[in-house]
C-alpha cells in the first residue's frame, strides 16, 4: 500500500502526529503494509517490544488484539525447515492465461479474479498476521466461504531467501493453542500448510514481494533492492519459490514487486522509461517475469506501475514535482503506453497491477470539489490504467484498494470503483483481510474471526458469483471445499468444455440510442441484458457488422473513424459465460454531421492563478465549455493564447501541466506572428486530438506552462490574453477558431 507523495506541508504534519500518537499509544508501530502518507515521515522502528500487537498502518486501537506473550518471532532455526522442494501434486489443470484484457482458463474459458490480501510473511513475524488468535484452517475456510477465489500473499525477497538457505525459523507468533495443527512448524511449513488448505478449499494463490527486508515497515522502500538484498537477490529468490511450487497449479500468478515509486528528485526511486537502467521498473518487472516463466512458464506475472511519469515535454531529469503527474504508489501505468512489458513468448501472461486507495488514506487533489466516478474514471484511473482495459491491450487486476467506511467521501470512492470493478469485470484483491491495516482496517474485525459485515456487503457484488454461489478458478473443487453450500468449481460453472446446461441466451438489450459526437463518431448507449448465470459482455453492430473487437463490459461505446455526413443504423447483441448470444436489440441511427465545423457553440474560459508575471513562464489556465445543444467536436478546434516575448532568446517551448482530459489529448505550439500587434508577438495554439465534449459540460481545467529557450523573464502585464484574475471569466481575449474560421473571442489589431 502506499500513495502519492506530495509537498503539502499540513499533510506531513499531519501524518508526523499521527505517527506519533501511535507510538505513544502502542509502545511502538509496526507497519506491515499499507498508505505510507509521506515518505518523509517514516514510520517508527519497526521492532516492538514482545507484548505489543503487530499493526500496519496505525496505531493499536480496540479493534487490534495482541499475540500471546513473547511474541516476538523466534530466531531459532528448525533443522527440518530446509529450503529443498516441496512434495509436487500431480499436474494440475488450473493454470490461466490472458485473451486481449481478458484472464481464461487452460480451455479459454473466462475467468474472474476476486480476492484479498492477507499480510504477515513479509513482517518480522514472518508469518501471516492474526494467527496469535485465529485458527488457519477456519480463517481460509471462511473466506472460502464467503466468495474469495485468490488471496494475494505479500512476502519479502529477505524471507524468500532464508527459505532457500534452509533458515526457516519457528515464529512465536503463532498461537499453539489456536492453531495446534501448527505447533512446532516453521514459517516454510506453516506456508505449506496454508497452501494445502487452500487446494481443499478451492483457493488459488498470488505470491507478492512486498519489500526487499522482511520489515513491518518494508514496504515504504522505494525500490527492489535494499542494503545487502541486490537486484541479482531479487530475481534468484523468485526463481527458487518459483521452482518450488511449479508443480503445483494452487499458486497461480506472481506479483513482482508491491508498489514501486518515489517522487521527482527522490533517490533512489522506481521509473518506467525502458532504459533498462537498475530503477527502470519497466525492465526489472519485464526481467523478473522472463526468469520466473523460464522455470514455470504457466504462471500470471503481474506488473505494478510507479508513482510518477513526466508531463509532456518533461523527462526522468527533472527534479521539479510539476514536471511529472503523480499518483498512488503503484498506480502509474502511463508509461506501459509507449513503453510495454514485453514477456516475449509469455506475453499471454502478463497482467497490469495499479493500486487506488481513497481519501482517508491522502487527500488528493482529485478528492476536492465536485468529483464522483465519472471524474475520477476521467482525470485519473483513465490516464493512469484503464485504458489498458478499454483499449484491449491486457487484463487488469487492482491489487490494492479498500479502506474505512465512514458514510462519506472514502465510502463514495470505494463504491465508485467497486460499481468500476464490477461494470468492467476487472480483476482485484482487496486491501485487506487484517484488521490491523491501521489506515483501512479489514474484512476481519479484530478478533480475527468475526467478519465485518458492512465492509463484507460493499465488497460482495465485486466477487464471483454465477447463479446466486461464488465461483473458484479450479475446475474440480468448489469455493468452500467439497459439499459447499456457497460455492462452485469451474467445472460447475462450464462443465468440460462449455456449460451443457445453460443453453439459454441472454435477454435482448433495450432503448439502444445512437448518437453524432462529431464528423467522424458515433457514440451509443442502452439498457442492460439479463440473464440467469450473468451478462459477460455486448456486442455492437453498424449496419450488420460487428465493429468490436473484444465484447463491451459497459453499457456505452463509442463508434470511430467513420465518414462525416452519413447515416449509420446500430444494434446491439448481449453474451453470457456459457457462449449464449442474444438477439438483437431494437435498431437506432445516426446521422455524422459535416467535417469543418464544431457540432456544438464553443465559449472560452480563463484565470490565473501566477502572481509572478514578469518571472521567466508564462502561466495560461484555460477551460472550454459548450453552450449549444449538440455535441462540440473538438478535434476541429484551436484556441490562441496571444503573448509577448519581452526580449530574449525568440524561441519558446510550451507544455501542458495538468488537464483533466489529460495532457496526452493537447497538442501545444508557439506561433510568432509575422508582425507584432498591441500586446503579442506570438501566439500559444492549443488543440486537441479529438474527443467530443457534451452540450452544457466543459473540459474542466487545462494548465499550460512556456518559457523561453534561455530561460529569461516575460513582461504578461500588457500581454493581449493574459486574465484577469484568479477565477474563471469569459476569456474573449483568447479566440477560438474551427479551421481558419474565427467562433470566439476577438485576436489583438
């Protein structure tokens, strides 16, 4: 777990006094996982004393219990624990692959992963945390039970290696008493075990190295190597855990590393830029994921994102925050756009795993003013992942989300992406089971046994369920074991080789609409299907054929590259698990409008919020709105911010620092003009790559930056299209122009 890193002052201190008030209260805190608020504030030492409770992410509160006495981890070493392989089942059938931004089974069944996370082995217990108090067999039992069909285990590179070097220790923190099946194993077996249990309860498992050091605190490390574990350790333990269980079809996808990040000037810190520099993440998970399939090459790899990728115009130099957009740690994909994890032949098995958490984990900008879904699947989760999954390119699996439910803003962020979650069919494992995640609580409540209803009724319509039981991702035992009442095996599910006994296709979708967003697209929107064992996807017809590639998870799509002035005729067909298709539903058409001209009336927006207008960059702050009542397209239109150069070098760069339709969708250019005019010598172009804006909505803001080539200062106060003040006003001295056809504002004379 983990988040952006910001340079709000009241934030770190906020996040200081909280640090300290736990360690008031608890004697000392133990983070195992979770937000760390601001890497600056580290966490206190992450030894405590043996009667404290182990905790992540907090301080120990009523709901966290303590392990029995001396619970600090023993250092003894069993001589039974050596790191030789485990007893191999025979092969299994169980293993995935992806489809496109879809995981299948061995038989291209599709699949859904929907799990938690449940920490411990990769803390200074070296094991999973709660056993001081619960049964293991009970607690993977219930979460059998109640729908999880993977479970994300966090472990630490340090842990992996003492495994292999037969250093497996005999950990104090496991309650005898509560789990007598344990008694006397060592971490290695305790593992083992789990796995076992997992296989009877029809459990599949994702390992995760969370930290390089097995440290409560581990995970606030930037990167994959710390101290003495080198990135030659990293790579070597995942190959022997790798090869350990590779006969063993209950652990199904590696997690290469939690969380890479680190922020502008930060070292050392994780990039993605496909150098294949020691801190390009990109190159290390792509690695990684290369040995690991050369021993197994079965399994799922998961690649995390970063916490920061650079603005347009901007590069991994740059140690200025501006220069980059920044987010949860984990959370940045940008860079997997222009720069792919290539697994070569395993390709088939590479997932994308950002993390998102909520604002009770850091106020973030994007949880200020009037945001919802649509604003953060805009200004965030869009740019920074989802469109991995919306343009087809790999599956997703949200590896980190959840938090506290407080009947506010954190609650609303979660639903939004649970509702995300469940509209798009994305795979995920929620943060977490513990309890004692301190800034997000659990599944668990702090007994460790009871399960928090509340939380569990958020989460549940987010789990596999097919038939009103929840499905496991092995074909021969049920979620919940033999003779579930809860659950369901694939085989249940498609029997062998489809689902003989769901013949019955879905309904047909309903009020389809079609509407011209612009000369060359066409964007449609319907009513959902129903069926008995569930919709899975829609197909989208124009004129009797089928334009999608992969099926549509939602009930909108959006029909591109098409001729401007013609009529197009729709329909729309529903698909379920079994393969059933609907019949169509009932037709709609659209007519394109004309090319050359915006569909909707444009009005221009300005501000400024720079106090400093004879520094060296000029500061535009730009909103465009549509004031008609049909869609404005605005691949046709440019706006001209007018501007004086004041000397200095003629040359000037500009870039976009934020827009909330993302920077990627501007195009930027500094014109001069042939002669200068009162208040301009050149002007600042702004386009826009295409998109559609709706009648009575605007694109929200767009920050633009210029400074000259040798960096001297500008003189804005008599600039033609400078605002006037700090909030938004006609901006009539920036026109807008479709084509060369002047539709707002007035240029300088």
């Amino acid at each position: 777990m983990g988040q952006s890193l910001t340079t709000r002052p009241h934030r770190d201190r906020h996040v200081r006094v909280r640090a300290a008030l736990a360690a008031v209260l608890a004697g000392a805190l133990l983070w195992a996982a979770g937000p760390a608020a601001d890497a600056t504030a580290r966490p206190p030492d992450a030894r405590s004393s043996p009667a404290q409770s182990p905790t992540a992410d907090g301080p120990t509160g009523p709901n966290t219990l303590a392990p029995p006495a001396a619970a600090a981890p023993s250092t003894a070493v069993a001589a039974r624990s050596g790191g030789g392989a485990a007893a191999a089942p025979a092969p299994g059938d169980d293993w995935l692959r992806t489809r496109g931004n879809r995981i299948v089974d061995a038989r291209g069944h599709e699949v859904w992963l929907t799990g938690t996370n449940w920490f411990g082995f990769n803390t200074t217990e070296r094991v999973f945390h709660g056993l001081w108090s619960a049964n293991i067999t009970d607690t993977t039992r219930s979460m059998a039970q109640r729908g999880i069909n993977i479970v994300r285990v966090p472990v630490s590179t340090q842990l992996l290696l003492e495994w292999k070097a037969g250093r497996a220790a005999v950990s104090s923190a496991v309650n005898a008493h509560a789990n007598p099946e344990l008694a006397g194993m060592t971490t290695l077996e305790v593992f083992d075990h789990w796995l076992s249990l997992c296989k009877r309860f029809g459990i599949k498992v994702m390992l995760d190295v969370h930290s390089a050091e097995a440290d409560n605190a581990g995970h606030v490390h930037p990167v994959w190597w710390k101290g003495a574990i080198t990135v030659e350790d990293f790579h070597t333990a995942w190959e022997w855990v790798t090869a350990r269980y590779r006969g063993d079809d209950t652990v199904v996808a590696m997690d290469i590393k939690n969380e890479p990040h680190g922020g502008a000037g930060e070292n050392p810190r994780a990039k993605w830029d496909g150098s294949g520099d020691q801190d390009d993440f990109k190159h290390a998970c792509q690695t990684a994921g290369r040995r690991v399939l050369a021993v197994n090459p079965q399994l799922l790899i998961l690649c995390e994102g970063v916490q920061i990728h650079p603005r347009n115009g901007s590069d991994w130099s740059s140690t200025n925050a501006a220069d980059y957009h920044s987010t949860w740690w984990g959370g940045n994909l940008r860079g997997a756009r222009t720069h792919p994890v290539d697994l070569g032949a395993g390709n088939d098995r590479l997932v994308y795993s950002p993390h998102d958490y909520g604002p009770l984990v850091a106020p973030q900008p994007w949880f200020t003013g009037d945001w919802n879904r649509t604003t953060l699947e805009r200004d965030v989760w869009d740019p920074n992942w989802l469109y991995l999954h919306k343009e087809n390119t790999a599956p997703l699996l949200i590896g980190e989300w959840g938090g506290l439910l407080d009947g506010g803003p954190n609650e609303k962020w979660m639903k939004a992406l649970r509702d995300l979650i469940v509209e798009h069919r994305i795979h995920q494992t929620f943060w977490c089971l513990n309890p004692n995640s301190g800034d997000t609580g659990g599944l668990l409540l702090g007994d460790w046994k009871t399960w928090d209803e509340e939380k569990y009724a958020l989460l549940k319509p987010a789990l596999w369920q097919h038939r009103g039981k929840f499905v496991s991702l092995d074909h021969q035992v049920p979620l919940g074991g033999a003779g579930s009442a809860t659950g369901l095996s694939l085989t249940d599910v498609y029997g062998g080789g489809g689902d003989p006994a769901d013949t019955a296709p879905p309904t047909a979708p309903s009020r389809l609409t079609a509407t011209a967003t612009g000369p060359t697209s066409v964007t449609l929107g319907w009513a959902p299907a129903d069926d008995d064992t569930g919709v899975t996807g829609y197909d989208v017809h124009r004129d009797g054929v089928k334009v999608n590639a992969a099926p549509v998870t939602g009930t909108t799509y959006t029909d591109t590259g098409l001729a401007p002035s013609t009529r197009y005729g729709y329909t729309v067909r529903a698909r379920d698990a079994a393969g059933n298709v609907s019949v169509s539903s009932p037709g709609a058409t659209a007519t394109t409008p004309p090319a050359g001209g915006p569909s909707g009336a444009v009005r221009v927006l300005h501000r400024t919020t720079d106090q400093a207008p004879t520094d060296n960059a000029v500061r535009p702050e730009l909103r465009v709105a549509n004031t008609g009542t049909a869609p404005l397209d605005l691949s046709a239109l440019t706006l001209r911010h007018y501007f004086t150069r004041d000397g200095g070098a003629p040359g000037v760069n500009a870039w976009c620092d934020h827009a909330a339709v993302g920077c990627e969708r501007i195009r930027l250019r500094v014109v001069p003009l042939s002669a200068p005019v009162a208040g301009a010598d050149a002007y600042l172009e702004v386009g826009f790559t295409g998109g559609t804006l709706v009648a009575g909505r605007d694109t929200g803001d767009i920050q633009l930056r210029m400074s000259k080539t040798d960096w001297s200062s500008f003189d804005e106060r008599d600039d033609h299209s400078r605002a006037p003040s700090a909030t938004h006003t006609d901006a009539r001295t920036v026109p807008a122009y479709t084509g060369t056809t002047l539709v707002w504002g007035t240029p300088p004379t």
